[in-house]
C-alpha cells in the first residue's frame, strides 16, 4: 500500500506536470493556429479576441470568478482539490508564452491539431487521475448540478459547446473543424489515460480437468488463481471455472498448457486494463507446494 507521503507526492507531481502539459499545448499549438476551444480557455480566447488583454490574465480571472462560484455553492472539498489548477495554469500558461519560438514549433495545422488535442487528453487526465479537478467551466456543470440535478456530463458538453459556439463567430469553416476533431481526441485520450495502469491478461477457462489445470497454473506458471461455480447453459450441470489474471508474456505459455490439458477446454482471454489488490499493488503471498488439495495453505 501506498504511503501517505506517497499519495501526496503523487497528487502534487500529477496536478503540477497535468498542468504544464496543458499550459505548453494552448500555447505552442492551439492559439498560434486559432483551434477553437471549450472551457475557460475557450472563454479567454473570445474575449480576447474583442478586448486585447493577455490570455493568461483573462483565464486567471475567469477561473477566479468560477473558483468563488464554487467554493460557494459546493463546499470545502471542492476548494481543496481545485484551488491548486484554478491559479496554477493561468502562471504555467504566462510561462509558455513567453518562451521565445513555441509558437513557431509547426506550420501545419493539421499536426497541430492532433498533437494539441493529444496532449490536452493528456494534461487533463494526469490532473483527474490523481482526484484533482482543472476547474474552469467544469465548476458550471458542477453548480448547475447540484442547483438542477441535471446529469453533470450533459452539462459539461452543452457548457463546453456554448464555448464553442461563441468562438465560431470569429473562426473560419476550417478552425472550427479542427476545434471539433482536437475535442474528440482529447476526449479518447482523456479516456485512455484514465485507464491507463498495469495492463493483464484475464482467463476464464471452462474444462471437467480444472482441478488440474489449478494445480498446474500454480505450480508451472507461478499465477494465482480463483475457482468459479458455474452452470453449464444446456445441461444444467454444476461444475467449476478457472478464473486467473496473468502478465502478457505469460499468455503463449499458459494457453498452450491448458490445451495439453484438455484441448477442448472452452477460453475467454480478456485484455485488462488495471489491476489491484493482492498480488499487484499490494505484497504477493507465497505458500508452500507440497498439498494443493489444503484449503488453508500454509505459509511460507
């Protein structure tokens, strides 16, 4: 288990490094090609395009008004895990901009829609990861929530879009195209990263030998396994399953074993995303070898 001291750190480094992610994507991509943007990004660049005001300061006051409208209406726990990117990507975001060149890192919009829509997918789901929030308009779909109890992901698109909308005054056919495809990436890399863990291997293996094959898994592949009661569909008969997870590099080795077992063993191999708990993220427990058939093992 992870320490307190350890979370902490992860929190910090995650919000910390989301945000400069975020800050040197507006700034090297996004702005110099006039991509349209949701959120208090989004915001900042249609009042800045009326009033010639820095971005960064724009953004630092939308997300300031926002920040009091929540920490209003939502309480103490809203205050502790937004404040740090309310302030914090406005400062990252006056860095990047005055970094001599960024805007001049590609001529191709097309590029710098796909790396800015990439990395944005990849700032924001560094900061959610870790329970933090970006704040911005994300605190409108929070307060209407709670003032309405209208589903927060429909608030957040029908917010988001509004922001788009009013950047489609100013923006050409093409910028609002490329706004739209950099949404849609972000949103898939959002998704990914969110997910993002130790990838496994998941078996699920049905055979009359599974008594073997437990046996064998343990001994042989060095995996835990768990015994699932199941029916079978046309005989109604009890009987049991194999359920394991297992690295990648295992699976060649562990599918070929069950299939010198019982090669009419039925297999489900299932790709999974994240695993926790014993074994993983906490300390394996290892026991003896010598009576597999012992429900209690006894403890190395």
């Amino acid at each position: 288990m992870k320490k307190p001291w350890q979370k902490n750190l992860e929190t910090v480094l995650g919000v910390l490094i989301g945000n400069i992610v975020l800050a040197f994507t507006v700034a090297a991509f996004m702005v110099p090609h006039g991509i349209i943007m949701g959120g208090a990004t989004g915001i900042g660049l249609t009042i800045s395009h009326y009033l010639p005001v820095q971005l960064s300061l724009i953004i630092l006051v939308v997300n300031g008004c926002l920040f009091l409208l929540g920490a209003v209406t939502l309480g103490k726990k809203f205050v502790i895990t937004t404040i740090a990117s309310t302030f914090l990507y406005p400062a990252c975001l006056s860095v990047m901009q005055a970094i001599p060149g960024i805007t001049e890192l590609t001529d191709n919009i097309m590029l710098a829609t796909l790396y800015g829509g990439a990395l944005l997918g990849l700032g924001v789901g560094m900061i959610v990861r870790v329970g933090s929030s970006t704040g911005g308009t994300d605190i409108l779909a929070l307060v209407f929530n709670k003032w309405f109890h209208v589903s927060v992901a429909l608030l957040m698109y029908i917010v988001d879009f509004t922001v788009l909308g009013a950047q489609m005054l100013f923006s050409d056919t093409e910028q609002i195209m490329y706004g739209i495809l950099a949404l849609v990436i972000e949103t898939a890399i959002l998704n990914r990263v969110m997910l993002m863990g130790q990838s496994q291997i998941q078996l699920f293996v049905i055979s009359d030998k599974h008594e073997e094959i437990r046996e064998r898994m343990i001994k042989e592949q060095d995996v835990g396994v768990t015994m699932v009661h199941v029916e079978t569909g046309f005989g109604k008969e009890e009987q049991k399953a194999v359920l394991c997870i297992i690295p990648n590099r295992k699976l060649y080795a562990t599918n070929e074993m069950i299939h010198t077992i019982d090669e009419k063993a039925f297999i489900t191999i299932s790709q999974i995303n994240e695993v926790k708990g014993r074994g993983f993220t906490m300390e394996r427990v290892v026991y003896t070898k010598e009576d597999m058939d012992v429900q209690d093992y006894k403890k190395v």
